[in-house]
C-alpha cells in the first residue's frame, strides 16, 4: 500500500476512534507517560501488504475488531466453573461474580455432556466430577438462583445435549421473569468438533445438524443478541493439534454453519453475528499470538467473499479463549501459574474478547476455592497493572508477528483446500462430514500429537519440571474431591422429582417432540414444553435417540 492509502486509512480509523466510547481509565506508562491509542507506519512511507495489517476496527480486522481496542471496552472475565450439584456451583458462582468475574461458563458434568441422567447406570461415579451435574430445569432454577440471567452474559460449554439444556436455562430464565427476547450469551453446540477430537456425540451428524438449524432459526427469530453457536477449537487443540490445524479445523467447522444457515434460508447478514469462537492459548506466545490474528483476518475474508456478507458484525470474528489444559503439569504445579499467565497474556494481545484462566490445580482435580482466586486474579493483574489495555493491537507491525499471522494463513488455506477436495462438490459441510467419517481429521491430529509427543521424549521440547530442571522442593497440593454422597444425593433428588412431576404431561410433551422430530417443525417449541413439564435430559435424549438412533465411530487401525 502506498502511503497515501496507509494515511487514509489512519484518518477512517481517527474519525473512528474519535466517535467511540471509551473507558475513563488512565492511559498512560507506570511511569507517567502518555501513549496513543494505536501505532502505525510513519506518514509518508509506502508499506507493502499494509492492506493485510490495517487499522483496528478496519477489514480484515487483523487488528481487532473495534477502533478502539481494549480502551474502549476489556475482555469479559469468564471463568468456566462447576462441580457437585447445582447448588454448590452456585455457590461458586456467587463467590467468583463477588469477586469480580463479569459473566458466568458453565461446566457439565461428564453424564449431562452425554445426554444421560444422574441415576444412569451409565452415570455411575461420574455425577458432578468434571462439572455440574443438571438432570431438568430444577437444577437449572438452583444453579442460578440469585443471579439474574436476564441481567449477566452466561456461556455454557455443551455440545452434543446442547438444545435440551437450552431449554432448560430458557425455563430457568421464564420462571426468574426474564424477558428471553433480551437474554444475551453462548451455547457451544459445535457437533462437528465432537466428531473430529471430543467424542462427545448422541446422534449421527445429520439428526445434529438438523437440532443445530433449529435453534440457529429460533434465536435469530426470537432471542437475537444470544450466541446459538461457539465453535470450539479449544478441544482440537488439547487433543493434540498444532496452531495450524486448530485454526483450520475450527474455521472450517464455522464455515460449515455458515453453509447450514444458508441452506434454511437465513440471512447471513442476520445470522452470522449470532456465529462465535473459542480458541485455546497455548505456551508459545508469539504463535497463540498470530493464530488470533490471522483467524480475525481469514474468517472476515471468507465471510465477505465467499459467503456475500455485507455488514461489519456477519464479517467479525469474536471468540472467547481459554488457557491451554494440556500444558499443565501434575509436576511442580506452582509452575502452572506461570504457564497460565503467559498463555492469557498472548490471549490479550491477540484481542481475545473474553477469556477463561486455568487454575494451578487443574491437571490433577477441580479447582479449590483458593486455586480458583488466583486464576481470577491473574487477568485482573493483567488487565490493572500492565498497561496491556492501554493500546490497541500493540505488536501490530512487527516483522516476526505479522510473518507468524501470514504464514498461520497460508497453511490454514492449504487445509481448506484439502477439505473442499475431500468433499466433491464444492462446499466445506461434504468435506468436513467426510473427512470424519474417513478419519481424517483424527488421523492429522494424532499424527501431530505424536510428532510433539517424541519432541518431549528426546528433550527437543522442554518442559519445566517434567524433562528438565526436575529438582523442588514443593509439596503436595490439597485438592477438592467431589464425595459419593453428591452422586447419591442427586440421584434421591431426582426420584423426588419424578414422583411430584405431572408425569402425563411429561408422556404428552414428550410425544409431541418427537412428532415434530419427524417433520421439518422446529423442535424448539416442543422441547421447550417438555423442558417446562420437567422432562429430564435422560428423557427427551433418549426419546430422540429412539427415534434418530445412535453414533457408532468407524473402528480404524
């Protein structure tokens, strides 16, 4: 780009910045001095491939989405949180808003990620250990009892029973006096992800996909500020993909919704801005740093060009982040707080829009209260000590950065490439499906994994703790053990609830999804009475399994 054109785009993003709102905070270094805003190429110099770059707030959005940065508004604090029953996740809830949270992520316990009841055989001594265990909209009443949801941004991490627990947090929010029009939030219901690295699946993709257009036509109808759709990277990458192929695999993942709002009609222009993403942040710095960047950049490309849309929203890629699980230790685990650290602060830098931090005590439990606190106040660190917040976009320009992002783009492009060729008739959704159903995807995943695997093995990679500087001092942490009295507790529970229940309006409910289940009726409005009469998760799942059969992974060796 020629300097003249670099100097118009500094005046659109000037007019921009000057027009927004911004934070009353005080911008200046710990020592006092003032800073701008935002750092570009000195007047009157050509740039080449500045049009790649740009100004924050600017297509591609390589440098963010809002003319301001994080002047204008910081990411949102969002600790993924739960354990137990409902109501000690709420008591978690409450002490992580108090202590300066902004918005709630809501973990599932592994039965409920399943579709599956508390008092499942198939359940047993796995109740509430990796997250809450919801069993119908009681436990969703307890899990926000005291928090306004009509009031508080809430993400909930579930993919494979994500629709029937919507229902549920709908009817939560219904009996709370919520206007549902207005509720705002994420739903993760990324299927795709689950075929190629989570394995948490019900159905076959289709039944999927199908559960999938419903809701995405139901909230663009009827709840249009919350997000139907998060897809996730962050399961991807822990299953041992490089940056590379987390960034593709994700965004071809959401070019496929794009493709599935299309097909029903919708306007990409009015769904699209209801598409969000969640990336993990890894320990390399510069390259988290650069996936993010590129990732803005492709998706607004993509979504232009390629999927005609013509407003800025449908063209923004927003994503939450969260802090790389797998590179955790169970070794020297103080160390974890360093890791952490170092991940959210590419996250930051990267222009996450929220942003989740692993607690030091994860690889080996649940966090403790304690373990808990200290994730939480290592963003706040980073959002009120660093300066961090201060400029937008602040290593924009830099060769190594911006050579990171170019070359993270070329290789996501090469992988998109691949999967239309897989598919056959131009589209990413017949790639993707047959990408899974060959394997594909999990092969290039295990083949990468394998790849870093050897690298620790032989030390190429190191690891502080595990295959260097072993020695410490350290003791063992205390950690939160869930006792089998939760799971027994849940269980009575449950039992109750059945006997009170109208059990004939549950049968009628129940009838009537599935009905719907066999025409092209959204089956929202079903699902949601069924969610209204008490319906368990275990019910309404397994009559759709009934009706829609079940997932069976081609074995391969």
């Amino acid at each position: 780009m020629d300097a003249e054109g670099v100097e118009a785009g500094r005046a659109r993003w000037q007019a921009r910045y000057d027009a927004a709102r911004k934070r009353d905070a005080d911008f200046t270094t710990l020592s006092g001095m003032t800073v701008e805003p935002v750092y570009g190429p000195p007047p009157g110099v050509d740039v080449p491939g500045f049009e790649r770059i740009g100004w924050p707030g600017e297509f591609p959005f390589t440098r963010g989405l809002y003319p301001t940065g994080y002047r204008g508004r910081t990411w949102t604090i969002r600790q993924f949180s739960g354990f137990g029953n409902a109501e000690q996740t709420n008591q978690r809830y409450k002490m992580l808003l108090a202590a300066g949270g902004g918005g709630l992520s809501v973990a599932f316990d592994m039965p409920t990620l399943m579709g599956r009841d508390s008092d499942d055989p198939a359940s047993l001594g796995e109740v509430g250990h990796c997250g809450v265990a919801i069993d119908s909209a009681a436990d969703m009443d307890i899990l926000f009892d005291g928090i306004d949801l009509g009031a508080i941004t809430t993400s909930m991490t579930i993919s494979g029973p994500a629709v029937p627990i919507f229902c549920m947090y709908l009817v939560a929010a219904e009996r709370q006096g919520a206007d549902l029009s207005k509720l705002d939030g994420t739903l993760q219901t990324d299927i795709f992800k689950e075929y190629i690295a989570q394995k948490e699946w019900l159905f076959p993709p289709e039944p999927h996909l199908r559960l999938i257009g419903d809701l995405m036509e139901y909230c663009t109808a009827e709840i249009p500020r919350y997000k139907p759709l998060s897809v996730s990277g962050y399961h991807i990458r822990e299953a041992g993909a490089t940056a590379a192929q987390e960034l593709a695999f994700t965004l071809a993942d959401g070019f496929g919704y794009v493709e599935l709002g299309r097909r029903r009609g919708l306007d990409v222009d009015v769904f699209g801005p209801g598409l969000s993403f969640f990336f993990d942040a890894h320990i390399d710095f510069f390259e988290e740093i650069a996936k993010f960047r590129a990732a803005r950049r492709i998706w607004a490309r993509w979504m232009r060009d390629v999927y005609g849309a013509k407003t800025e929203k449908a063209q923004w890629l927003r994503f939450h982040t969260q802090t790389a699980g797998v590179s955790l230790t169970a070794q020297q685990p103080m160390n974890n707080v360093v890791r952490t650290t170092v991940e959210a602060l590419a996250a930051v830098l990267g222009g996450t829009n929220s942003l989740h931090t692993n607690a030091l005590d994860e690889t080996l439990a649940l966090p403790t209260e304690e373990a808990a606190e200290v994730a939480l106040r290592t963003q706040q660190v980073l959002m009120e000590e660093t300066g961090v917040t201060n400029v937008a976009d602040p290593l924009g320009g830099s060769w190594y950065v911006e050579a990171l992002t170019d070359r993270l783009e070329a290789e996501a492009e090469k992988i998109f490439a691949r999967i239309i060729e897989m598919g056959g008739d131009g589209t990413i959704t017949s790639g993707i499906l047959r990408g899974i159903e060959d394997g594909w995807f999990t092969s290039e995943i295990a083949e990468a994994a394998f790849a870093y695997q050897q690298a620790v093995e032989k030390g190429d990679k190191k690891i502080v703790g595990v295959n260097v500087h072993t020695g410490t001092i350290a003791r063992d942490l205390e950690i939160l053990r869930i006792p089998h009295e939760v799971e027994l507790a849940q269980k009575q529970l449950l039992a109750q609830r059945r006997k009170e229940r109208d059990q004939s309006a549950v049968d009628r409910a129940l009838g009537r999804m599935v009905a719907a289940a066999r025409t092209d009726e959204n089956l929202i409005p079903s699902m949601l009475d069924a969610a209204r009469a008490e319906a368990t998760l275990g019910e309404i799942c397994n009559a759709l399994r009934a009706e829609w059969g079940v997932y069976r992974e081609p074995a391969r060796f």
